[in-house]
C-alpha cells in the first residue's frame, strides 16, 4: 500500500428505489482509475457509509476490488457504532480484498483518549493491513491530537498514514514535527489542498473528484512539484466548487456536481434528501459558473 496521491473518498450511487447500483459503481471506480488517482477509498462519510448495511459495505468492497484490479487499491473506510461492528468490518474488509483501512472513531461516542484509543487499537490489531486513521473533530466530535497519534504509531507498525480534517493546516506541521517520514499526511478538507500539500502534506483524500478527476488530478501534482503560480490559477477556478465539500450537506452537492458534470446521480438515502428550493438554485448557479468556465487542461 502506497499512500500518497489522489485517493477519491467515493460516492455511493444508488438506483432510484436506493438499492446501491452496482453497475454505476463499477464503472466509477474504473473512471478514477483511468484519470490517474492512486487509490479509492471506499464507505467513508461521503459514501454514506452509516446508511448502509453490513452485506452492502460487503458487497460494495468486492465491487470496488473487482472494478480497480491490479491498477490502484481499494482502501475500507472502517466506521461503526460499536467497536466490536467496526473489528468485524475491518476482517471484512481484508477478505474482500482490500488493501489498506481508513480507521474512523465510532460513530457516536466520543469521549477521552483511553476509550477512543482502545477502540482504534482494536481494529488496528483486527488485520494485517496498512492503515491510515482519520481524524475529523468537527464531525465526530473526536480529536486526535499529534502526540496522541505519534502514540498509536509506535504501537502500530502499520499505521502508515493520517487523513487530517481539522481544518487547521498547522496539524500538518505538527504530525511531520513529531514524526518526520514516519507517518503520510494526507489532506481531508478539499479546499485547503494546496496549502496541506505546501505545510508537507503528501495525499489527498478528496470528494469533488468525483466529478472532477482530471482536474483534481492536475491540480494535486502541480502544488506538489512546486508549480504554484500555475496550481493557484487552477485552484482560484476550482475552490468555489471545493468549499462544497465542507458543510453538513456536502454529499448531496458532490453528486449534484457529479450529475451536473454528467458522471453521476444525485440521488441520496434519507436521512439525507435532494436539495430544492433556495439551497438547491444557489447551488446550482455555483456549479454552473464554475463548469462554464472549465480549464482546459
């Protein structure tokens, strides 16, 4: 498992009486493939991974394994109420063939270092599989500190990457600081990209390529190889479109982006509903903007 690059945290397609379709996910993933990410990232948030049962995340795996062969690897977002669901998840996982976890902590609880700790180790120590943990405060009300996670890192040979969505690029500094070429820093928050990658950062777990892959793609490589006048031009147009990925609604307007870019449905599962009204016209007038003025790359 390689950690770095692009890496879509995919949508989930659904068919209109919410069944996943299997067929639109596989031509999804083979897509990303093709336009050069690294590596798709499959049950996260942006995947409404809390919507779906335990024989669709399975399901929904060997799917993602079978479109991506040999070209990236499928990485298991493990999220759960319990830690006992999460470990089951992750065994899951690795028997479908997935190369690499994204660790998140439960979904509702959210209390001190000792119990959050004990619930990451037990999925750590559920497989082999190199692992990336997810850090997102802001919707899961669970921060990983820098020195908390230099502590698990110790422990867990395997923990090879960290997906930091605080939000505060200075994280990024800090988890280099504490462990300089121990651990991949990937960037989680798609409208702080650049400045992830300028503080050190070496991935991107991202949303809106999903519909914009060649776009995230170039964008990603120019920061890292130090183009920034050319990487701050393609960001100027991209961020309108990337600031979509921050708000509570941020999988209905991803697969509106997708729908509207043609690659995709912007059917959702309840609790989540399709945008309407005000919400889903300023949405639309942000996106058509920004598609009207496409770069040509």
């Amino acid at each position: 498992m390689r950690w770095q690059g692009v890496m879509p945290a995919i949508t989930t397609p659904f068919q209109t009486d919410l069944a996943v379709d299997h067929a639109a996910l596989r031509s999804h993933v083979s897509w990303l493939a093709e336009a050069g990410c690294t590596g798709i990232v499959a049950l996260g948030s942006l995947g409404e991974g809390a919507t779906l049962s335990t024989p669709e995340k399975k399901a929904i795996l060997e799917t993602c394994v079978k479109a991506a062969g040999q070209r990236v690897p499928v990485v298991a977002g493990i999220s759960a109420l319990s830690t006992h669901e999460a470990v089951e998840l992750a065994r899951m996982a690795s028997d479908a063939g997935c190369k690499g976890l994204m660790v998140l902590p439960p979904y509702v609880y959210s209390t001190d270092w000792r119990e959050m700790k004990a619930h990451v180790a037990a999925v750590l120590k559920a497989t082999p599989l190199s692992a990336m943990l997810y850090n997102n405060p802001i919707a899961y009300r669970t921060d990983f500190l820098p020195e908390q996670i230099a502590e698990l890192a110790d422990e867990f040979p395997h923990l090879h990457a960290v997906k930091e969505s605080s939000g505060d690029i200075r994280r990024v500094t800090a988890i280099l600081a504490l462990m300089p070429h121990r651990l991949a820093v990937f960037v989680g928050l798609d409208d702080v990209v650049v400045e992830g990658i300028q503080a050190g950062a070496v991935g991107w777990i991202a949303g809106l390529v999903n519909a914009l892959p060649q776009e995230s793609v170039k964008l990603f490589d120019l920061a890292a190889k130090g183009r920034m006048k050319e990487a701050l031009e393609l960001y100027r147009w991209f961020l309108p479109l990337l600031r979509l990925d921050t708000g509570p609604k941020f999988v209905q307007l991803i697969k509106l982006v997708q729908q509207m870019a043609g690659k995709g449905h912007e059917q959702v599962r309840p609790p989540r509903l399709i945008l309407e009204g005000d919400e889903r016209r300023q949405a639309v007038a942000i996106i058509e903007q920004a598609l009207a003025k496409r770069p040509h790359l």
